[in-house]
C-alpha cells in the first residue's frame, strides 16, 4: 500500500479541527488588517490636512508673491507625489490659472474632492520711515491653491480590495504550510541527502549519486539531477577548453596585430627609402648632365636601379601575401631541366656575393646528371631566392653554398640545401622564424633591411608544392635550410655544357609587338646589347601582319593591347605555318593570378615575362624558352595529359 499524504491520513475530527483554526485565523487576521488600514488612512488624512493647512501655505507664499512659475510648478509636482493628492490648481488673486498639474490614472471613475487654500502674505514689513513707527499692515491675498483628493468611497473600494487579498494570502499561508510540513516529515532526510550532493557540484564535484525513495516522482527528480549534472560537467569541461582556446587566440591575435603594426612600420621604411634615394638621384643626375659632368651619373644610376630592385622586391612580397591571404595561388607544373632551373637561379646571385666578397658555391655533386621533371618553375625560383636572398642579408663573411639532388622515394623529392656562415638563429626564434611578419630581436638583425615576409612565404610555397622545410642553425656559427619538394622525374639526361653555347646573337631574329612605343623602344635597347636589332610594331595588327609573312626566331608580344589582345595575336601566329614553331614569350605588367591562369590556359606561350625586367634577365628568359624547346619541346607553361607522361 502506497504511503498517503499527511493531510490524508489524519482522523476526520483532527481534519475538521484544522480546518476551524484556519478559518479562525484567517477572520482574525481580516479583522486586524481592517482596523490597521482604517488607522492608516486616518493618519493619512490628518497628514494631508497639516500639509493643507500650514506647508502648503508657507512654500507657495514667496514663489506667489514674486511670480515664480518654476518654483511653483516644482512644489505642485512635490506635492503631486502624495499618494491621495490627485490634482493641484494655482491661481493667482485675479483667479487665473497659473499652474495646473493632475496624476496620470485611465480609472475615470474616480471621485475627487476639492480643498480650496487662500494664500495671503503674512511676511514681516520693513521699516520704511524714520520715527521707527510700524506702519498698518493689511494681509493682501496673493492667490488660491485647489487640491483635489480621493473621496471617501474610493478609499474603502481599495482598503476592502487590500484586505481581500489579505485574508486569501493568509489562508494560501496556512494551507502551503500545513503541506510543507507534511513534506518535511516524510521527506526530509532525501531533501538532506539531494542538498548534500547539489553541495557537491558547486564545489566542482559532479560525480553524483542521489538516494532513491518509495515515491516514483522523486526518484525521477534524482535522475534528471544526476544527468544534469553529468551534462554540467561536459559544459564546464567544454567552456574551460573554449576559455583556453579563446585566450590563447586572443594573444595569437595580439601578437599578429602588434607585429602587423611593426611591419606597416618597417614597410613604410622599405618603400619611402628606395624612393627618396631615386628622385632624390634622378633630381641630381639630371643637375649633373646639364653641367655635363658625366662622370659622376653612372654610380649614380647604378644606385638608382639598386633602389629600384629593393622597391620591386618589396611589391613582389605584399602581392605574394595577398594571394596567399586570398587563397588564390595554384601550382602551375611544367617540365623542365632540374640543373639548369636551379644554376639559373644561382647565377643571378653571383655579381652580388662577388661584389660582397663572399663565397657563392653550387656544389659539383649537384651537377653530375641532369633531370627533366614536372613542376612549378616559378615557385620553385621563389623558395630557392628567398633563401639565397636571406644567406646574403646575414652573412658578412665567410661563404654560402647551395646544394641539390633527387632522392629516389615515391613520388621522386627534390632536396634543396642552402647553407651559409652568418649570424645564426637562436633556438627560441627557430621556432618562429617562419611566421608571417615575425622579426628576431637581436642587433645584428635589425641592423639588416627585412620586412618579416620572406621565411614565411617560403613556407607558404613550400606547404602549396606539398614540401617542406626545416631549419639547423647555431648562433654566430651559421644555418642551413632544407626543402623537400615532391616532383614527378619524366627522364634522367646526361647534362648539356652550356657553358659556350648562346642562343642569343646578332643572326637572331626577335619581333617586338607592343602598343606603347616606349615598351618598344626599351626592348630594343635591351636586346641592341647582344648585338640584336629586332622589329617592332606598335599596332597589334601591324605586328600580326609581320608575322604572318616573315619568320622569325623570337616574338615579344604584350598581352593588354587593344582590338587585339596578345593570346588572341599568339593563336593566330601559332596557327601559320611561318611561325608556328617559333618561341613566344608573352610581356605584361600584370603580374596577377588570374591572368596567369589564362596564359597557362592559352598554352600558346612558351613563357611569361613580368615587367619590369632587365637586359640580363631578358636574354636569360629568351635563352631559357630556346633552350626547352630544342631539347624538350614546346614545354613551358603546357600542360601534359597521362599519355605523354607515360611516354
């Protein structure tokens, strides 16, 4: 038999007696909440009549004798705020309304009553003459105050409402305490044990177990407890590691932006210092001519393009980070000779370690067979550079080396190794140095330009080719950087000797297509160095029509020009027969991803030129494309299906 409630199981006359008490309670305690509220309201009328009667008359004489509307409006609103004042009217002594102010109530059945108050001005009089004689004073009437307050009617309706609800609250009282006690006796000691156990999850331990009873309600309130706070305990173990993982994001981002803010600092410095240099030496240069001092303009132009590259590389960096940001580099695979992309790279480094004096080694075991391979040409360049770029920045004696070879794993891996002299790098900034904008703090380093971006874009390269790259060094004893780049080998060769072969001379035909004439014109002069005097056309369907009827060895086509554009002119040519075969190489400005993509879409071009360019690197790019395409064929920026890597 189930356990019954208190109530229930008490005798029928300990029932009724309950229910005696309770009414004797509840007629007692209306009748005392009636004799306490007619007290009330007594005291509140006498209250009322004092202010009637003596305040009011005091603090509306002065502001009514001077006419103080503001001050009287502030006391009509005080007053206002006594609970049975419901309107207050000023008049003045010829009886026009000065103020009027109402409580806002949307009970319009309210009945009010009216206290008329005259104020007279009983103020103390001067004495105006010299006998000292007080002179008749006559109370003059200053104004009459109307106070409209509850009638007595209304006052019982709300002291009968209060007192209704007195008694219902008692008797709600009574009977809730009747059947809390009747819990407390039969349930106490589980309520003591569930407390003890929620005390148990405010001091962080969740791992709770309540005791169960007879009743089948409380045992379900013990198991919803117990799975809130196993679920309590999975919120506060989530929000723990989310505090974690959020404070640990807000210093990663604090870091970031301080060392965002350090590198707008130091980019500022990169770029308005080549700048100043070269108008500042043009300004001067320009002053020497016209004193024709010759002599002194050449190291002075020299500066000028040193400053020049410095201004580039600093642009190269901030579109590399943009389009790493944007998410929107693609690899761009070609094959191509192993030794000689790499020698190409070293080689444009060596006037530079020379002029530093500084060994600059590629190491003969990298030499030995050459390799055709597929990959990114360009990122390649870009990783190998930086690298390079760095061993010359902190290195200020002694030598550095760049060595290569293809590991035989699967797929095929190019490992590439550029060892150096210099400073070194502590242990700490090991772990850092390839961060985007992160700088070592140390004298040496500062000493030396840098703008935090060229580590980091290596490994950005890097991580795009699938490689890696690792990093040994020892501080004031030098380091070594290792990249490891996934290829894919199409043939071993026995390298070619290169070094007396030229493609590039005066029996070289080269067709310049370029709609501004000082593209045209620096091209020439570019290309008059290696005793070339090539063609030019200025008009894209001028240029078409040369190539059409004379062949050529060479053609320069930019490829923003209107009417039309340069992979249009290409395709055409391509598709003749005088020039098919010949090497194209497109020239733009417009260094962009999504121009790349259309250029390598094209596959009409045996290579891309980004403007700005030198002599050097002019004969190299064109030297490079004659190169693959008498040994490989028509290799650059193509793309290969499955069957032809078979093959």
């Amino acid at each position: 038999m189930k356990n019954k409630p208190l109530v229930l199981r008490l005798k029928v006359w300990m029932q009724v007696l309950i229910v005696l008490t309770v009414g004797i309670y509840a007629v007692s305690q209306y009748y005392l909440n009636y004799r306490y509220i007619s007290d009330l309201n007594i005291r509140q009328i006498n209250q009322l009549n004092r202010i009637i009667t003596s305040d009011l008359k005091t603090m509306m004489q002065f502001p009514l004798a001077v006419n103080d509307i503001e001050r009287i409006t502030r006391i009509s609103s005080d007053l206002l705020q006594h609970e049975m004042i419901w309107a207050i009217e000023v008049r003045n002594e010829q009886g026009v309304i000065i103020e009027r102010v109402e409580r806002k109530t949307d009970n319009n059945n309210i009945t009010l009553k009216r206290e008329t108050i005259e104020i007279y001005d009983d103020r103390p009089q001067l004495l105006l003459d010299a006998t000292m004689v007080q002179p008749d004073k006559t109370n003059e009437l200053l104004g009459v105050v109307y106070l409209y307050f509850t009638n007595d009617s209304q006052v019982q309706s709300i002291n009968r409402e209060l007192q209704l609800q007195t008694l219902i609250f008692a008797a709600v009282v009574l009977v809730a305490t009747l059947l809390l006690a009747s819990f407390i006796m039969n349930y106490s000691r589980y309520v003591r044990s569930t407390i003890s156990e929620m005390e148990q999850i405010i001091r962080g331990h969740y791992d709770i177990k309540i005791r169960r009873t007879r009743v089948e309600e409380f045992n379900t309130l013990a198991a919803k407890l117990e799975d809130v706070a196993k679920a309590f305990s999975v919120q506060v173990d989530t929000l723990t590691q989310s505090q974690s993982d959020a404070k640990k994001k807000q210093l990663e981002a604090e870091e970031s932006n301080s060392a965002k803010i350090r590198f707008m600092q130091i980019i500022s410095h990169e770029i308005r210092s080549p700048v100043h240099v070269i108008v500042n030496l043009f300004s001067t240069i320009t002053r020497d001519i016209k004193r024709n001092q010759i002599n002194s303009i050449e190291p002075k132009l020299a500066l000028c393009k040193e400053s020049a590259s410095e201004l580039l590389a600093v642009i190269d960096e901030l579109l590399d980070v943009q389009a790493f940001e944007s998410g929107s580099v693609s690899l761009k695979n070609t094959e191509q000779s192993v030794n000689q992309t790499l020698l190409d790279i070293c080689n444009r480094f060596q006037n530079r370690f020379a002029a530093k004096k500084l060994n600059f080694e590629c190491q003969e075991g990298s030499l030995g067979n050459d390799y055709q391979a597929l990959f990114d040409k360009g990122k390649i360049d870009r990783v190998l550079s930086n690298l390079i770029e760095n061993a010359f920045k902190y290195t200020q004696k002694g030598a550095v080396s760049v060595s290569w070879q293809i590991e035989d794993t699967n797929p095929a891996s190019l490992v590439i190794k550029v060892m150096d002299s210099g400073i070194g790098i502590s242990e700490a900034d090991q772990a850092h140095i390839f961060d985007q904008f992160y700088q070592v703090n140390a004298p040496e380093i500062r000493r030396q330009s840098g703008r935090g971006l060229g580590l980091s874009i290596v490994k950005e390269i890097t991580q795009i080719l699938q490689g890696s790259i690792d990093v040994s060094s020892v501080p004031r004893r030098g380091s070594t950087f290792t990249v490891t780049i996934p290829i894919e080998v199409t043939k071993m060769v026995s390298s070619p000797d290169l070094s007396d072969e030229s493609y590039l001379d005066s029996g070289c035909k080269v067709l310049v297509i370029d709609d501004r004439e000082a593209n045209c014109i620096v091209m020439m002069d570019m290309l008059n160095q290696f005793d070339i005097t090539p063609e030019y056309a200025t008009d894209p369907n001028v240029g078409l029509h040369k190539a059409l009827r004379k062949q050529f060895d060479v053609i320069l086509v930019d490829y923003h020009m209107p009417d039309l554009d340069g992979a249009t002119l290409t395709k055409a040519i391509r598709e003749s027969e005088i020039n098919a075969n010949s090497v194209i190489l497109c020239i733009t400005a417009d260094a962009t991803i999504a121009t790349q993509d259309v250029l390598i879409e094209t596959k009409y071009f045996d290579g891309v030129i980004v403007k700005p360019i030198n002599a050097e690197t002019l004969a190299e790019k064109i030297e490079n494309a004659m190169y693959a395409k008498e040994f490989s064929g028509r290799v650059v920026y193509s793309h290969f299906n499955d069957d032809k890597r078979k093959d």
